[in-house]
C-alpha cells in the first residue's frame, strides 16, 4: 500500500497526465453521483487502493496523487442511477477504462461479470449486476508522452502528390520470411526494413493502416462464433491494439512512424468514432456505457432505453454532446501531436456529423475540424455513407475534406467488365468525378479513387469470381455485398485455363492502370499490386489467418511482373505533373494557346459528340491533357477485340511517344507521328505523351 498523498487537482488535462512528480487523474461524466479511482498492481490483477474523487468542476470529476509514475495500472468505478429505462446504466461493480487512456493492459476475458445487467435474467439488461468485473476486464496505465524526434524527416505531401496504400497492419507482416518471428504482424514487424524498403521501391505515399486503436480482437464468445480482425469495434481513441506491440512500450508506434517518414512514407489512420465496441443496450459495460451513457451515446428519443443508430453496430456516438466532441478531437489531435501520424480516414463519417439524427455540414464535428489548426496540417478522408436516413452523403463534405468515391468504384469495374452504358459517366470519373465534388471551390483531389478496398473483393478475385464465398465465416454466405460488378472471365475461380488466365491479368492491368492515370486520389490495397486472393471471400473480416494475411513466399513470377508493372505505372503517374493539379478541367483552351485543357477524342481522332456520348454500347473512350507544353493521351478499350484508332490529330511534327501498355501487346512503333492510325489492343490502357 503506497498511500500516495492526495490533493485536488485540475480539471484539465482530460486523462491521468504525469508531471514528473505525480499524476492528475481527471474523468467526464455529467451524471454521475461518486467516482472511485482504483490503482492496480503492474499486471492489473490485484487492486492496491481506491481512493473517493470529491472534486468536481464543471461535469469533470479530478484528483491529483503525488508520486504516481508511468507504468501505473488504474480503473475507474462509477456510482449512479440505474434507470436504463431513463437512459442511465450506472453499475459500480463494473471497473471501467479511461476514455482517455493512452495504454492498456489486460485481456479482455468474456464473462458475464462485464454485463451491466443479469444476463441470466428474463429481464435482460433491465436487471442488475452485482458481479464484481475487475477481473476480466483490461486495466489504463499512465504512460510518459516523451519521445525524441530528432532526425525524423516528415514527408508532408499534398493531396494531389498521394497515392494510398490500404493495409492491415497484422496481416501485412504476419507470413513476411524476412521478420523474426516474434515482430511479425506487430509495429515493430511493419517497421522493418524489408517493409519499407518494398514499399519505397514500389512508389506510393501514404499507407492507411485499417484500425489500430484497441479493439475487441478474440471474441470467441457467447453469440460469437468468429473473430474480429479487422480491428472496426474500438475499444479506446487513445490506446493503440496490445496485440500489435512486440513488446511493452507504446513508443513502439513512433518508432515506426518515424522510420516510414524516413523512407518517404505517410502514415493515415482509419478511425472509427462512430461506434465504440460496447454496442446496444445488451452488449457489456467497460468504459463509456458505465461513465455517462446518456452523454456518450445517442439514445432513442422514443424510448432512452434503446440507442439510435446509425451504424449497424448497436449504438450511435454522441458527437453532439460538447465532451464527446472533446473526446473525439483530442483523440485526433494526441495522434497527430504526439504520434505525428499524417492524416485520417473516418469510418461511417456521416454519423459524427448529424444533429437530431440528421446529416448536416453545419455538424459541431464540421466546424470543429474546420477551425482546428493542427488537424488542417493533416489529411482528412470521410468514407461518406452510414446506414442512418440520409446517410449516402458523397460530394457533401466541406472543402479541404477528401472522400471515397463509390461512383467511382462501381463505374470502374463495370466499365472493365464490359458492361453497357458505362463509359459517357467514365468520363467524369476519369477526371475526379466533378459532378461529385465540383462546388464550393474544391478540389480535383476530393475525389479517394479506389477499385478494391478491404471491404470486397480484391483485385484478382474482382476479375476471377462472379459471386462472393464467404461460407467460412460462418454466416451461410449471407454476409458481404451482393453487388460485385465483377466478372470471372469464363471460369469461377483458381483455373489452368491460358485464355481465362490471360483475359483475367489484361483486365487487372487495365484496372490498376486505370485508377493510377484518373484525377483525383488512388487508393490501392495491399497485395492487389502482386494479385493476391482471398478465394473469393468478399468480407473477411473474421480471418485472422493465411486467407487474409499477405503470402510473401507464394508469390510468383506472374505475381512479380505484375507488381513491376504497378511500380512503372506509379513512377509514371508521379513524373506526369499533368496530375499535381487542385482545379477541375473545363474544356477550354489554355496557356493562350488554341489547346484545351481536357478533351475526349473518339477511335476516329475526333473529339466526342453528343451521339458519341450516348452510344451505350461504346467501350472505349480515350482523353488528352494539356499544359504547359505538355500533351498527355490515355486510351481506353474494353472491347473484346483489338480495334484501330487515329491519334488526335495535333501539328504533323508532333510526335506521340508510348510511355506504358498494360496489355503489353502493343505492336506499334515507339513515337508516332500525330495523326497516325494505331491498333489498340483488347482490355488495354495506353498512355502517350508530347512535349512540344
């Protein structure tokens, strides 16, 4: 028993903060009616002391403790009202984390000790719990945010200069030969240079890791038959994953940070403040359920008992309450300041920005991050849509905001497919989608261009499977999109056949090529860029295993020229300035010259006309940039055939020269002269350039 000396405290910092002589503890909640602070020993198993926090000011419960020292293992009790009919879910018995805990410590063992309620009761969660939870439950520890930073080189790309490389930290490393063992699928195994020298040499700019705040991972429980391995139920906005350190210190995320900036790389986090991991009104109590729940979560107006939710995950979080907003933008600001990670993609950001249970740019979230000088230094990304009424808001975001495009997406794929009626809204996709994104003065950047995501099929499966199997998760198939606008090629799945096979790598080609010569932001996932699958299965979220994680030594020949052909096409895109633009394109001429900035030229090297554009049987389409002396031609053709086509025809002096073929069957000459009739093969990308 230390019995550290007690005084009051402050009420800010929010969290337990060391001062190099003590800790100051302090803790949100509006409704309760005694707060406990509950010190640990260092493995979290035995309670050491508990000591009663009388200070409150302004709905902020603080207590200081001289003598506290990083590496202090703590928990919190809270005394209130148990009224779930009222919204309230008070629960002493419970021992809560700190919704400002930087680390954790502790397993998280699924007991009904962590239910607020009786779950063997016929009442369910309006009975009550007396079972002390302390013991199956993860403990905060106070941490020390010191770190030297020397020699760090922030990369600090703008928007137009990114290309995104999507990742599962764990499953990127987890199978990776060149890692010891006991590094793989953690920090350390990703900081490793046969990592960052791969991914160097491949070309991209930032890597987006999915989610790596703490999370519900095994959950091998009642009502669960699979595991979470996405990470997409966090469990702290502050904590990192315990299972991705190697070892004991948190310092382990800014030392991989530090090297990926070193190696020229920026690292985006997907955060997911929609939700916590608590989710609905039967689901346990650890942390904000049991400090506030009418504050932190959004109740059912009709009925407090139940939670509004616009998530599909039980309950919504309440942005719209001041000191969940505060949670939330401390949460960005302690990873930016302290982690110097460089941006964030929000999961199901529509939900952080409803008022009333609707969508509106005019959220406290918006105009929060509008005005927040340290998040204006980084990349915000909005995956648009939630399942709440009104919740497809694509193109709705404010300026300085990027966005996943969906459009994008489904057009990309059906165009490659074959389909009809694809390729007049190529064209806006092709050029950062303006019909999208083009209001307010935003930028040709908004637009996140992705093909695959974690979320559906990858790459290869796009063009290697006409329907999802998913049978191993569990769910009979029934989990994951039925709208794929993929195509197997003629086969479903693995085959030996040479033409499926062929057919198959044309289309992937012309796919990648594609995403990497469209304006706006490509996003690309890990493994796509060597063809790995994931036989088909369309939402492997629960595969903590050889399906998702990423097979190094599998990859073959094939595999390899595949990923050369993805690192010429990206070194192409960044040496082409044509794409470090901000404005959209308006078809008119440039540089006071008679050349327009965009225009579209048909097989016959005229430019589109409205017959043109409202052929729906047209699979093919081609456009030509120009700026300051440079002409850049891109040619489509997702016809099943090999068709002639006569370059525009610009001054007879001018030479066209071939800078890629994802085909690489092309069989004409290497420049040729303006004008010039070309055959262009099937399911191919051409790109040709002009410097006068």
């Amino acid at each position: 028993m230390q019995g550290f000396k007690i005084s009051a405290g402050k009420s800010f910092p929010l969290g337990a903060s060391y001062d190099g002589g003590g800790t100051n503890f302090a803790l949100f909640s509006a409704h309760a009616e005694k707060v406990e602070l509950c010190l640990f020993d260092v493995s979290g198993s035995e309670e050491l002391e508990r000591y009663n926090i009388t200070c409150r000011e302004n709905n902020i419960w603080h207590i200081y403790l001289a003598g506290v020292k990083p590496g202090q293992v703590y928990g919190y009790r809270v005394y209130g009202p148990y009224k779930p009919e009222e919204g309230l879910r008070f629960n002493h018995h419970k021992l809560l984390t700190d919704p400002y805990g930087k680390k954790l410590v502790g397993k998280l063992i699924w007991n009904k000790a962590i239910f607020g309620y009786d779950i063997d009761s016929p009442e369910k969660d309006l009975s009550f719990s007396e079972l002390d939870s302390a013991p199956y439950v993860p403990k905060s520890v106070v941490v020390d945010d010191s770190y030297d930073w020397h020699g760090e080189k922030r990369p600090r790309y703008g928007f137009e200069e990114t290309i995104i490389y999507e990742t599962h930290l764990r499953g990127y490393t987890k199978l990776q030969p060149y890692i010891p063992e006991a590094k793989r699928g953690t920090f350390a195994g990703f900081g490793h240079s046969s990592v960052l020298n791969y991914l160097k040499w491949l070309g991209i700019t930032a890597v987006e890791f999915m989610p790596i705040h703490a999370f519900f991972g095994n959950r091998h429980k009642k009502g669960y038959i699979t595991d979470n391995y996405w990470g997409y139920e966090s469990f702290s906005f502050f904590a990192p994953e315990q299972s991705y350190l190697s070892g004991n210190n948190i310092n382990e995320i800014k030392d991989l940070v530090k090297e990926m900036h070193n190696h020229g790389l920026e690292v985006i986090l997907d955060v997911v403040y929609n939700h916590t991991g608590e989710g609905n009104q039967l689901g346990p109590t650890l942390c904000y359920r049991g400090i506030d729940n009418s504050s932190y979560y959004t109740l059912n107006p009709d009925n407090r008992r139940y939670y509004y939710d616009s998530t599909g995950c039980g309950a919504s979080f309440n942005l719209q309450n001041p000191y969940v907003l505060q949670l939330v933008m401390d949460s960005l600001r302690y990873w930016v300041q302290q982690m110097h990670v460089d941006g964030f993609r929000f999961d199901l950001a529509p939900t952080l920005s409803r008022r009333n249970t609707s969508f509106t740019q005019d959220s406290g979230f918006m105009y929060a991050v509008a005005q927040d000088p340290v998040l204006k230094e980084v990349k915000m990304i909005a995956e648009a849509w939630d399942i709440g009424f009104g919740g497809y808001q694509v193109g709705a975001f404010l300026p300085g905001w990027a966005e996943w495009n969906d459009k994008y997406r489904d057009n990309i794929r059906r165009f490659w497919k074959g389909d009809l009626y694809q390729t007049a809204e190529m064209a806006s996709r092709l050029t950062g989608s303006s019909d999208v994104f083009d209001y307010h003065n935003r930028a040709i950047w908004a637009s996140i261009n992705f093909i695959t995501a974690h979320d559906g099929f990858c790459l290869r499966d796009l063009v290697s499977y006409n329907h999802k199997h998913n049978s191993s998760n569990g769910e009979n198939n029934q989990d994951g999109n039925d709208s794929n606008w993929s195509w197997n090629s003629g086969a479903e799945g693995e085959t030996d056949n040479a033409v499926i096979i062929e057919n198959r790598m044309q289309r992937a080609r012309a796919m990648m090529a594609t995403l990497l010569f469209s304006f706006g932001t490509p996003m690309m996932v890990a493994g796509d860029e060597f063809a790995r699958t994931q036989l088909g299965n369309n939402n492997p979220y629960c595969q903590d295993n050889a399906l998702t994680w990423v097979a190094w030594e599998g990859i073959t020949e094939e595999s390899k020229n595949f990923a050369r052909f993805v690192k010429k096409a990206v070194k192409l895109r960044r040496r082409l300035k044509i794409f470090d633009r901000s404005r959209f394109f308006n078809g008119k001429p440039v540089d006071r010259s008679e050349y327009k900035d965009l225009a579209w030229y048909t097989e016959r090297g005229t430019e589109f006309a409205a017959e043109d554009w409202h052929d729906g049987g047209r699979k093919s389409l081609s456009y030509c940039v120009y700026g300051g002396g440079h002409f850049v031609l891109v040619v489509l053709n997702a016809n099943f055939n090999d068709m002639d086509w006569k370059l525009p025809p610009l001054p007879e002096k001018w030479e066209w020269s071939l800078l890629l073929d994802s085909s690489e069957k092309f069989s004409g000459e290497a420049k040729l002269a303006s004008g010039n009739t070309i055959r262009v093969p099937a399911w191919s990308v051409l790109v040709f350039d002009i410097k006068k």
